[in-house]
C-alpha cells in the first residue's frame, strides 16, 4: 500500500498510509476546514483510515469477480482525461 503513496499525491507527504500515523490528522483538519464540525470531521478521517487497510486484498478477489485484472486507477484517470 505504502508504495502507491506517491501516485496518490504527487509532491506531497511521503507519508498517506494510516499505518504511518499521518493521515488522520491532516484529513481531519481538511474536513474541519470545510466547515464540518470536529466530531463529524474526526469520525469521517477514523472511517477512511481503517478502510484503506480493511479493503486491501491481495487474493485478486475484485479480478475474478469481473473476469478480468482490475485497472490502476492513474491509468483509469488518464485514459478518462485523454477521452476529453
């Protein structure tokens, strides 16, 4: 997971993992920024940190479900922008 940390954000922390102990806060006081209130903003950044680590699958699951192997999503984002 730590190595797609860089296609995420370009140019930003070298940490975004929740394993890191880095993206909570800066996601939580984004959130506040936007004006929600801290318990929400807080409850939103817990969420999201245990969802990148709860959805992690190795076993190609998602690929045999589809029938087919699942697309990186800078590729998927490229090809959209291309199509523009």
């Amino acid at each position: 997971m730590a190595e797609h940390g860089t296609s995420r954000n370009p140019g930003g922390p070298s940490c975004v993992t929740p394993q890191d102990g880095c993206l909570p806060p800066p996601l939580r006081g984004g959130l506040e920024g936007f004006g929600l209130p801290a318990g929400l903003a807080a409850l939103l950044a817990d969420a999201r940190a245990e969802a990148d680590g709860a959805l992690f699958d190795d076993r190609r699951t998602l690929s045999r479900l589809i029938g087919r192997p699942t697309t990186p999503m800078a590729e998927t984002v490229a090809v959209a922008l291309a199509a523009l």
